[in-house]
C-alpha cells in the first residue's frame, strides 16, 4: 500500500519532471503550467497543472495518474509518496 501523498507546491512538480526531460513551454493558459518532452522518435508528451503554491491531493492524485502514462511507477512513486 502506497504512503501518504506529499504535499508539493507546482514549482516542485515542474523540477521532478525536468528529472525526466520534461521542461516548460510557452502557452499555458491562465494559471496552468504546460510541460513537454519530446522523445528521440519525435513523440510529445505534455503534461498540464495549475501554477499554485500548493496543490490539493486531489490534483496531485491526478497529476500522478497522467505521468505513469509516461513514467514507470517505480521511478515516481519516491517523489509524490512518503514510505
């Protein structure tokens, strides 16, 4: 059973992600973050979340659920999840 979801601001969020070669990219809208990598093949990956100071569970939960898309469990478990 996974521990307790960590409570992360977006700027925290958008420097686990640049871990994975995602960075920020212009035209988010209001106050969301757009983030991007693009893979050797040419494929975009792009995850979006708002720009707050901190970020309910809820978001966080789902946030975390549009990564695995991207990124293995086991190497994002550790930043979003205490033991």
């Amino acid at each position: 059973m996974p521990g307790k979801l960590r409570r992360l601001s977006a700027r925290e969020i958008e420097a686990i992600f640049a871990r994975f070669g995602f960075i920020r990219v212009a035209g988010g809208k209001g106050s969301h973050l757009k983030l991007r990598r693009v893979l050797l093949n040419g494929t975009r990956q792009t995850l979006i979340m708002p720009d707050h100071k901190e970020l309910d569970r809820g978001t966080l939960a789902s946030i975390y659920r549009k990564a695995l898309a991207y990124l293995p469990d086991n190497d994002l478990r550790p930043h979003f999840y205490t033991d």
